[in-house]
C-alpha cells in the first residue's frame, strides 16, 4: 500500500476529472457538486499522512521510484546516469505544504459555486491545477519537479483568462510572460545540471554538488555555479513574487475569479517560497550564503513597498494584492537570515498567509456576489444589515496585521526574531512596514463596515455553506497561533538539517 499512496494522492483529482467529463456541460449542480468531491479524496490522504506523523510512522516509508526515462546507453559504467525515475517523497516540510494544498483545494471548490459558466471546464482544470500543485510538493527529482510546474502554469493561465473580471485576458497574459520568464530559466538551470552531473535527483545533487568526492563528466566551476544558483533564486522570486517582479501578481489577484486567487494566494504563490527553501539550501548552501545579505534587503523592501502600495489603493482586491507582495517579503527576508528563528518564521508565514489570504479572497467573493463591485469608496456601513460578515473581515483583518492569539502574529514575530539577530539596523528600518500594514488594513476594513453608506439596496449577510471555509480557516490560524508547535514539529528535522548544511 505505501508504494501506491504518493501517487494515488497526487493523481486523485482525476477520478473527479473523469465524473466531471462524463458529464453534460448543462448539468451546473451535479458538476459542482462533482468538483468539490474530486478534492476530498486529497484531503482524506493527506490528513491520513498527519495521522501517520503523529503516530511516529516515518513519511520516508511512503517514498516511490519508478524507472521512467533512460537517455542514451551509459548502463556499462553507471545505470543511474542520464535516468530520470518517477519518484516521490514525502517529508515534514513538504507535508506542509500538501496539507494547504488539500484544504484549501477543497474550500475554494465550495467557492467556485459561484462560477456562472463554463462549468465542466472551469472543473476539469480547476482539478488538474490541483494535480500539478500536490505534485510540485512530492516530486524528488528536478525534471519531475519541473514538469508539474508547468501544469499548474498552464492549468492557471486558462482559469484566469476564462474565467475572471473585464481585463482577464490581460492579466493572463501578464502571468504567461512572467512566468514564462521563469519557467524558461528554471528550465536552463535543471538542463545544465542534468548535463553536467547526469542526474536530476535532488539527494544526488545535494551529495554531489556540497560532498564533491564524485568524478563528473562534465565538472562545474564555482562561477557556473553561483551563475545557476542566481537564475534558480530569480526564477523562484517572480513565482513568489518579490519587489520587482511582482506586477504580473497584481493583476491577477485583480483580474481572476476569487475561487482562483484563492489557490493562487494561498497555495501558487508559496510554490516559490518552497523552491527557494528546497532547492536554495538543499543543492546551493555554500551560494545561498553568499547571497543572504541581498535576500534579507530584497525582502525588506518588497515587504515596505507592498504595504505602502496597499495603503493608498481603493479596491480592496488591490489592497489584498499588496499585502501579498509585502508578505512575501517577510518570507524572503525570514529565508535570508539562515537562522532557526528566520527560517521557522519563513515557514510560518507560507502557512498562515496562505490561509488567512484564502479567507480575505474568499469575503471577497462573498461582497461581489451581493454587491458587485469591491471599491471602498462603493461600500461602506456593512456591520449595519451584514454583521457577521463585517465581524469576520475584521477579524481577518486583525490576523493579516499580526494579532497576538493569530498565526501572523507568531510568524511574523519569528521571521523579525531571527532578522534582529543577523541584521539590526535593518530590522529596525523593516518594523516601519508592521505599521503601514496595520494602517492600511484597519483603513479597509472600518471604511467598508463602518463608513459612510453610499448605497440604498439590502445585503444579504453570510448564510449555509458560506460557513465552511470561514470556520475551517479560522481554526487553522487560530490554531497555529495559540499551539505553533503542531506545525513547527513538523517542519523542525527538516530545517536543522538544512542550518547543519550550512554550518549553522
């Protein structure tokens, strides 16, 4: 059985995929309904891995290798160079990372009940989305890594240029080009080290790359590898995104269905954050350190001018936007600190903002439905006819800003933790951004529930399913925020391997 789990929780949306095909595309319920329960097949397995965790059952026992792809016929002095194997594992780290993939996969398919066309399509990718992220966290080698990438690249592209708000179109195409950029560079990266080394596995690379006792056939110099490790870290800081790649972001999180932005904030945009982390330590600790001065500035300031942005805009997609951008910024500065501290609250942050940005994209696709438009200067007075839903963007907003009790708090503390350790001066310049970010936060939130009333109609206040996802991702930042150590167990083994790595 724990030959066939990987896989099985990897390609376990197909079997929706298939209901869903099977299906005529008039049917909107069974559809629907349909797409949902193609993710919870996921989420059973994944929670059954946490289960397996907890009970002290090592995840490596889950790990598979499948022959795959044989380039050339080098068997005669070794069989294991030029082969690519299907292979998957599983670690605390990117056991993480499935478990958000998972729920909120499954949260943003209830969200999805508000997509008003195009039904099977929207569900056949939105499911096929979901295949490339689980495979993006399992994958144990570059090449398999990469081409999981790209079905969620492509799986993405259509969702937002099909599915979303007036300039969809647009912003899809802002996302191709960005991401193109990326995947194309990450892809010169993977080629040259296959070439070089023969092989793509992430163990192998990691041996031969920092242990050096392997004669290669094609050795690599410290320039070429300082070279590839720069073009995997720029490849990785537009997925994430940093300051400056981060427009092609913002037009999405303005242009895409809400359902999709929830996936993207929540789970795409931390695909990034988890390369860096993986790939950054595992196969380029020595460059890594070299380069941990520039990430913790490069983080500084894109966690300044995201909060800064998000304070003067009138959209409330637009202020979530950059509050993203300035969110990840404390990822990447967290990341270049290189200590425990910095990288437990790198961790932290991933998790926590990809749910408590799941919840704030998800209220907006609550406001469009009644209200059909998110401007603050459209909106104002909500607690009055919608209290529970002005309670909970409140408190959400109150978790974006880091409250004491929530899991930004705790992240967020642990990330400026380790930057005070390596770097005052500049941590010092970064707590300027926790007030920009409580500003622009509390601006939106009490302009729209308790500002002026610019409006005649009634709205509908939150009501049935609606419930799931608030409740649900409540319990999640609540509970990382009261009881962090379930989390940071996990993620704990994996990190002092890493710190060892560089000598930390």
């Amino acid at each position: 059985m724990n030959d066939y789990l990987l896989p099985l929780l990897v390609f376990s949306p197909v079997i929706g995929m298939i209901m869903i095909w099977l299906m005529p595309k008039t049917e909107e319920k069974t559809l629907k309904q349909f797409g949902w329960i193609g993710t919870l097949m996921p989420l059973l397995i994944s929670l059954f891995l946490y289960q397996q965790w907890l009970t002290d059952v090592s995840l490596s026992s889950y790990q598979i290798k499948w022959n795959w792809i044989q380039f050339g016929n080098l068997a005669m002095y070794d069989d294991t160079l030029y082969t690519v194997d299907f292979e998957l594992s599983l670690d605390g780290f990117s056991l993480v990372f499935i478990l958000l993939t998972t729920v909120l996969s499954m949260l943003a398919a209830l969200a999805s009940f508000y997509i008003k066309t195009e039904w099977k399509g929207y569900f056949l990718l939105f499911l096929l989305l979901e295949v490339g992220m689980l495979g993006v966290f399992m994958a144990d080698n570059l090449l398999l890594f990469f081409l999981f990438f790209e079905v969620t690249f492509v799986s993405l592209f259509f969702l937002i240029g099909r599915w979303g708000y007036l300039n969809k179109e647009k912003a899809a195409y802002h996302f191709l080009v960005y991401n193109g950029i990326g995947s194309v560079l990450l892809l010169f990266v993977i080629a040259t080290l296959f070439v070089r080394v023969g092989t793509t596995n992430i163990d192998a690379l990691t041996h031969i790359l920092n242990v050096g006792d392997v004669a290669l056939l094609a050795p690599i110099s410290p320039f070429l590898t300082d070279v590839l490790c720069i073009l995997l870290f720029i490849a990785f800081a537009i997925k994430l995104p940093v300051f400056p790649f981060h427009s092609w972001m913002v037009r999405v999180h303005r242009e895409a269905a809400p359902p999709v932005v929830m996936l993207h904030a929540g789970v795409l945009l931390k695909i990034g954050a988890y390369g860096m982390i993986r790939f950054g330590l595992g196969i380029f600790p020595e460059q890594v350190e070299k380069l941990a001065l520039l990430f913790m500035i490069v983080g500084v300031i894109s966690f300044l001018y995201g909060a800064f942005l998000a304070l003067v805009q009138t959209d409330l997609k637009l202020v979530w936007a950059y509050s993203s951008v300035s969110h990840m910024g404390i990822v990447l500065f967290g990341f270049g600190t290189l200590n425990d501290a910095g990288l437990q609250g790198a961790v932290f942050q991933v998790v926590s903002h990809g749910a408590i940005a799941a919840l704030l994209f998800f209220l907006i696709a609550l406001l469009y439905e009644r209200t059909g438009t998110t401007e603050l200067n459209e909106l104002g007075g909500l607690a009055a006819h919608m209290p529970i839903f002005s309670g909970v963007l409140l408190t959400a907003g109150l978790a974006a800003l880091g409250l004491p009790g929530m899991s930004g708090f705790i992240s967020e503390f642990m990330a400026f933790l380790g930057l005070f350790k390596e770097q005052m001066l500049l941590a010092i310049v970064a707590v300027i951004g926790l007030i920009l970010t409580a500003a622009y936060t509390l601006r939106a939130v009490l302009k729209i529930t308790f500002g002026k009333k610019t409006y005649s109609v009634t709205w509908w206040d939150v009501q049935g399913i609606e419930y799931v996802p608030i409740i649900i991702l409540f319990t999640v930042i609540v509970a990382i925020g009261v009881y962090p150590m379930w989390l940071g167990q996990l993620v704990q083994e994996d990190i002092t391997t890493w710190l060892l790595r560089i000598g930390g």
